[in-house]
C-alpha cells in the first residue's frame, strides 16, 4: 500500500522529507521570534518587541506554506514537536545576532532542499521554492540591517531607544 500510495505522490520521499524539515525549522523559527519578542517587551524594547511577533506570524504561515504543500503533492505533512526554545538574552544586539543567525539557517536550509530538488529534477518543487528564495534574501537584508544600526547608532545613552525606534521602519524594496 505504501509504494501505491507514493506512485500517487509527485514528491519523492526524501524531499518529503527535507520538507518536512523544513517545516519543523519554520516552526521553529516562529518560536524563536516569539521568544524574542517576549523578551523585548520585558525589557522595555517595545518596537522590536512588534517586529518580532510579526516575524514569528511571518515564520508561521511559511511553515503552513510547507505543511500545505506536501500534502497538496501527496506527501504526509508531519506537526512537529518544538523544544528548547531560548528564553532569555544577555543583550538587546544579541536578540538581533541571534535573529540574523536564524535567519541564514532558513536559508540555507531551503537552499538544501533545492539542490536536492534539482539533483532529482523536481522542478515543481523548485519552482515553489523559488517564492521563499526571494522571501529570505528579503528576511535575511532585514535583520542583517538592523544589526547595522548597532553600529550606525551605537548603544549609549538614547542609543538603544533609537535603534528600537528604527526597527520597525526597515523595508525591503527589490525593485530598488
């Protein structure tokens, strides 16, 4: 029953799996950001305690995005567990450290998937990458620019608040 099930499947099983990986990641991710924005609210941060849950709704419907995907190919999408979720930070740039952080695993995750994808010539599934390849050069400019206004501020005096402030406000403009 199984190999007639997968015959009906236009997904490998490993990139089933993969994406069912990926899937896991993106939840995580979400979770991360929750995490996150917990964090900054407690301290006072309370603009990039916005963005982060907007980063953690944005992480969600990716992971749903995935989840439909593999089921609208026939695959079995997998609700993952999610542990070990970090809590605490020993700094507000270690929040955006860490979120940049996250963000290349995404992508080079996805970028993971695709290779695979073009090894076993799924060009459908490649084609539905295409999306969050695009999505994560957007996500990772974004934190890697509010990483920079660490620098372009600084963290004394005001300098925090400015840059809690600026978070909000960065856009991604791929027309540019």
């Amino acid at each position: 029953m199984k190999d007639l099930l997968r015959i009906k499947s236009l997904i490998s099983s490993d990139i089933e799996a993969l994406l069912n990986q990926q899937v896991k990641k993106e939840a995580f991710s979400s979770s991360v950001y929750l995490a996150m924005a917990s964090w900054c609210n407690r301290n006072g941060y309370d603009f990039s305690s916005e963005y982060f849950f907007k980063q953690a709704e944005e992480e969600r419907h990716h992971q749903l995005k995935f989840y439909k995907y593999i089921l609208d190919m026939g695959g079995n999408a997998v609700s993952p567990e999610i542990t070990g979720i970090k809590q605490e930070y020993n700094s507000f740039r270690e929040v955006f450290e860490e979120a940049l952080d996250q963000e290349i695993s995404v992508t080079n995750s996805i970028k993971n998937i695709y290779a695979r994808c073009m090894k076993e010539q799924d060009f459908i599934t490649m084609e539905f990458l295409n999306w969050f390849l695009k999505e994560q050069r957007e996500e990772e400019y974004k934190a890697r620019r509010a990483l920079e206004l660490f620098e372009v501020i600084g963290e004394e005096g005001t300098g925090r608040w400015q840059i809690d402030k600026h978070v909000g406000q960065i856009k991604y403009d791929s027309e540019a």
